[in-house]
C-alpha cells in the first residue's frame, strides 16, 4: 500500500474516537429536535432547570440515555418530575429524564418491588452503583405525562454530580437545534429604590414599551427620562428558537451606565439550594398582580443566588441633578445571539411628599423578627426576606371561620424561608377541634388548606406566602368514584381506575387491598385519578377477588370504597 494512503488510513482511523468525544452527550429523542422549555426559564417560586424536548405531544416514545453510565437514583411521585431516572457519567456529570411512563424494564421491576416492600407509591430510591448500567444511546424508559408535567414532553437536565448543581445543557451542546433569533424585549419598567427617588415625578415603576430597530431597541418617540436618586430597571424578554413559537428564557443580561458594566447575570450553573431566590431575580409583586416575570437588573441584599456580576452598587443606577447619563441593557441567549436597549437618563432634582409604609412594624431581611396582638404572633428566621419592610397586620371579625381573619402582610411581598404563625382559636367547638387548621382566603375569597397543629388554644402552621389567614374545618370525607368496577364486575381488563377528590383539605393518603395484601396504586393528582395495574402474579387469577380503597384528607376525614371482582 502507498506510504500516503497509510498514512491517510491512520488518521482517519485515530481521528474517529477524538470526533466522537467533541460530542459526549447523545439527543435523548429519536425525533427532529424542538424544545419547549430551555434553561433558566422563568417558572413559579423556580427556575427552570434543564430542557423540555417535545415528544409530538404523545406518551411513549423511546427516550435513550445520553452517555453510558449506570443509574444512581430513581424517583416515583405524583408531583414534581412523576417518574425520573439519574444517570451518572464517567465525566463526573448526572443526566436526569422526568416525566417519564415508564422505565427499562428490569429498573421498572426493582422500582416495584421497591414499592411493594416499602407500601408506597411515592419512592425515592438510591440504586447501588453498577446494578443498572446503561450504554450510550440505550433505550432506558418511555417518555411520558407524569407527575407536575402540563402536557407530554421529556424534561432533561444535564448536572454537576459531586454537587448536583443544573448546568445549562446548550453551553455543550445544542442537540442539533438552530437558533438565530435574537431575544425579544417585551417592555421594561424604570423603578425609584427609595422615597427620595423619582422617574418622571413619580415614586412608583415606570413602565415603557421599546420599540424595535433591527435587533436594537429604542424608546418611542426618542426621549430621555427624566429621573432623580437610586434608579433600578427590569425587563420583560422572552427568547425563541427558530421557527419555534414556544417562549423560552435568556442566558445573560448585562446593564451598562455610560459605557461601564454595573450588573450582569448569566444563567449557566444554579445550585438547587439557591433556586427559590428567583423571587427575588423577578419583580415578585408585579408577578402576583399582572402574572407578568420582569427580569430585575438590581441585586436585593438578601439574593443569595450565585449568577451576578455586580459592583458595590448592585445594579442601582444612582442619578444626580443636571447630569446625563447613558445607558444601555445587552441581553443575549445561549447562541450568543444579542438584542440592544438603549436609554438616556436626564437627571432632574424633584422634591417628593413624604410617604408613610403602612404598618410601623419593621422587618430586618438579615435577622429574626417578631410581631404579636392578643389573637395573632408571627416569627421570621433570619433572612427570610430579600430586604427590609414594615410589617402590616390586621385582624377582621368574620361570622364564617373560627377566628377573625388576619391579613399577614401583603402577597407582593415574597418570603425565603418559612414563617411561623399562630392564630387564637376564639370560637372553634371543642368538637371540631381534630378537623381544624389554618387556611389561606385567597383572591376569591376562597379558603385553602394551610396546615396547623392546635395546642393551648392556639393553631399554629408555617407559611410561604403573605395573605389572610384564618381557622377553618374539614368535616367533609373525600369522594371515590370507581371508573372501572360496576356492580362488583370489571369494565377493564387491564387496570382498576378511580376518581378520588377532596373540595377543601385536599388528599393526604390512600391505601388499596386486594384480597387483604397490599396492592400498588398509582396516583395523579392532576387528573384525580387513581389506578391499579392489574397483576395476577401477585393476586392469582381465576377468582373472585375483595378490593377494599380508603382515601383520607388532610384533616382526617376518610371515605371507604368496598367491592369484589372477578380475574
């Protein structure tokens, strides 16, 4: 053989292992790539911790792990991600696949033999390193709708697995999606940080509505806003893939002030610990009256998230009378594709009345606080909150509950870390004592389970959100109604399906008997639904058997659900 086809032979030879390594992550799909969610995405008390491949709106399609490994941990919950599979990487990552119907089927077995053994359908197990071990593409499960899922997708998330942080997946690899779509700015708001401060004479957010230039954007008609003291600004954006109509989230937001960086964050490593901090990221009261995320370009003192770049400062823009200043806010996404708003702020000095906070409680975000009236108490850990407030409470008689109604503060303001409260039970009969708790009225009007213990008079719960909180009851027991069982005969021949609801407490636990033993059923509570798999192996078959079903509320109610069947 020539010397020059050797040595061509030999390169292409030793060059495949070095290409297949420049892409160590495998797409988890078998279909064209399109996500639904992206990284970093704004969602509720979170941010969104990898991607959502779509699966074309269906159940059961293959998903293939990403890189060999072996499954480290595999989690079954009505909530969160339903059912989940871990894998870890030589490369010291952890891939997770939620939502997910069903696993490999050996995992699927041990997963229920598992529940078997603990009576539980909600597990969370640890899986020895080794007993499952997966190669690279292999089919591990089929994707599915489970657990807090809002429609049928694969979420996927690619971790540090010595710390378990999210790492954002498109930093290494795009998994064949293309995106030249630069972000869209949406609106952004000025805010005056303190009583001293204005924009436009007024002691209250700003909102303004950019108009777009290209990929630049700029205010319309061309103005500078007229502005005084500590200024702070946030923006409203959304990123989108190419032809994809699905919102998805940023990357990186920088704001400049006369050509010098004062905040930047980048959304490429969350630790799971630090993820509530997103309440503090948005403008968290704007979120709970309009339902809007504004990304905040300012650092409350009690953010403890590890994404910023910031100076002393912390993203305030401090502006002085007769000054001009330029400013402009860069916001790219993972392709590194960027979208421009430019601004002027005129600074004009403008003597405001003096406001009062209402409340004369003050609340420290870095130390316990405390506050009491004769039928009320509250206590705050430290740092709990973002920043300073002035506590607001007042207590209102109601004709309606077993107590007065207590407004705790206000919903627009967010909370950290969990609250005690205690509320006097003034006029609960001693006979509705076991059914009583705390409930939360919300905007409606309506009161929702809020928990509480009762002792010495006083119920007692922890709280995340402000509101109006009082005493209620539950006397009420759940309701059961069969789908699949019609007098004592089976209408399915796979699975037993129910409905099982509860108007106020909601759903605390359930247990199901088939002919006395222990019998695995399978909760939605999206869906209400409740479903037993049937297995004969484990029931025998030619018989008839005795199913006994009792579901419990949150304040000990219960309803029993008895029939026979034949199988």
């Amino acid at each position: 053989m020539p010397r020059y086809n050797i040595l061509l032979l030999l390169f292409v030879l030793l060059g495949q292992p070095v290409a297949a390594q420049l892409k160590y992550y495998a797409t988890p799909v078998r279909i064209p790539v399109s996500f639904s969610g992206n990284f970093g995405e704004l969602r509720p008390d979170h941010f969104h911790m990898g991607l959502d491949f779509r699966t074309e709106r269906r159940t059961g399609l293959p998903i293939h792990a990403s890189a060999e490994g072996y499954v480290a941990r595999v989690v079954v919950s009505p909530t969160g991600y339903g059912r989940a599979l871990y894998v870890n990487h030589p490369n010291q990552t952890t891939t997770v696949y939620g939502h997910l119907l069903q696993f490999r089927s050996d995992i699927e077995a041990w997963v229920k033999e598992e529940q078997y053994r603990r009576k539980s359908f909600a597990v969370d197990l640890e899986v020895p390193a080794g007993k499952f071990t997966v190669a690279r593409d292999e089919r591990i499960a089929l994707s599915g709708n489970t657990g807090s899922s809002g429609g049928p997708h694969l979420h996927f998330e690619i971790r540090d697995t010595p710390t378990q942080d999210a790492l954002n997946p498109l930093t290494i690899d795009p998994f064949g999606v293309k995106d030249l779509t630069p972000p869209r700015l949406l609106a952004v708001r000025f805010y005056p940080l303190d009583h001293q401060s204005h924009v436009e004479f007024r002691n209250t957010p700003t909102p303004y509505t950019p108009v777009a230039q290209g990929p630049a954007y700029r205010l319309h008609p061309a103005r500078a806003i007229n502005a005084w003291g500590k200024i702070g600004l946030a923006v409203k954006v959304n990123d989108f893939f190419d032809n994809n109509t699905s919102p998805c989230g940023i990357r990186t937001a920088r704001l400049l002030l006369n050509g010098t960086e004062i905040h930047r964050f980048t959304l490429d490593r969350i630790p799971f610990s630090q993820n509530r901090y997103l309440n503090s990221h948005i403008d968290y009261g704007l979120f709970v009256q309009n339902r809007e995320r504004y990304h905040k370009l300012w650092l409350d003192p009690g953010n403890g998230l590890s994404v910023y770049t910031t100076g002393e400062a912390r993203g305030m823009m401090t502006i002085d009378s007769g000054k001009v200043y330029q400013g402009e806010v860069i916001l790219a996404d993972v392709a590194g594709n960027e979208t421009r708003f430019a601004f002027t702020l005129a600074g004009v000095a403008w003597p405001l009345p003096e406001t009062r906070a209402d409340g004369t409680t003050p609340f420290s975000w870095n130390s316990e606080n405390s506050y009491a009236t004769p039928d009320f108490e509250i206590t705050t850990p430290a740092k709990a909150f973002y920043d300073d407030f002035v506590f607001y409470h007042q207590s209102t008689p109601s004709a309606h509950f077993y107590s007065e109604v207590h407004q705790v503060h206000f919903q627009t303001t967010p909370i950290h870390l969990p609250l005690r409260i205690r509320i006097k039970a003034t006029s609960l009969p001693h006979s509705l004592a076991p059914k009583a708790f705390i409930a939360l009225i919300d905007d409606m009007g309506i009161p929702r389970y809020a928990g509480g213990t009762l002792a010495e008079g006083w119920m007692e719960t922890t709280i995340r959100e402000f509101g109006n909180y009082t005493i209620a009851t539950d006397t009420l027991p759940p309701v059961i109604t069969p789908l699949s069982i019609k007098n004592n005969a089976l209408t399915e021949t796979a699975s037993i399906r129910f409905t099982i609801r509860d108007d106020f407490s909601g759903i605390r636990s359930y247990n199901g008997y088939i002919n006395g033993e222990w019998a695995l059923f399978e909760y939605d509570p999206k869906n209400n639904r409740l479903v037993y798999r049937i297995d004969t192996s484990r029931t025998g078959s030619g018989k008839r058997h005795t199913l006994d079903l009792s579901v419990t509320d949150r304040a000990g109610n219960s309803a029993v659900y008895t029939a026979t069947f034949w199988k």
